[in-house]
C-alpha cells in the first residue's frame, strides 16, 4: 500500500537541503562581497545556485565567483559546484 507520509517525507527533506544551501551562499557572499542577500534571491537546482538580483549586483558576484566558490567548499563540503 502506498504512504502518502513517507512521500511527504522526501520534499521535506528536499526544501531543508536547499534552505541550508540558500544560507550558506548568503554567507558566503556576504563574507567574500559584503553583499547581502535573501533567500528569495536565491534559486537552487541540483548543485548549481542562480543569483535572481540586479545586474550589477551579479555581475560584482561573477568577478569575485572563484573565492565565493572557495568559501562554499569550506561551509558546505562542495555541495554547490557552480554560481549562475
């Protein structure tokens, strides 16, 4: 018989996986940039992260993506592999 709880269960785990992700790139980004973020800013798919922000406030991330990247493998043992 199916179970509709333990269905459940796996997009609940899947929505706190992606708020711990959404945290840690803010912090991340704060610690490299001093830009601070929200966690509307912030969309996760798979191991990517896409930045929904002004322009120029992308473009500021782009230049400093490497060291971004850097201090996500530190906070969150490279879960995240590229910044879009």
């Amino acid at each position: 018989m199916f179970n509709i709880s333990g269905f459940l269960e796996k997009f609940k785990k899947i929505s706190e996986n992606n708020s711990f992700i959404k945290k840690t790139v803010i912090e991340a980004v704060f610690s490299v940039t001093r830009f601070l973020l929200e966690e509307k800013d912030i969309e996760v798919s798979g191991s990517k992260v896409k930045i929904r922000q002004s322009s120029v406030l992308k473009n500021e991330i782009f230049f400093m993506k490497e060291k971004i990247l850097k201090k996500l493998v530190e906070l969150e043992n490279n879960i995240t592999k590229d910044i879009i």
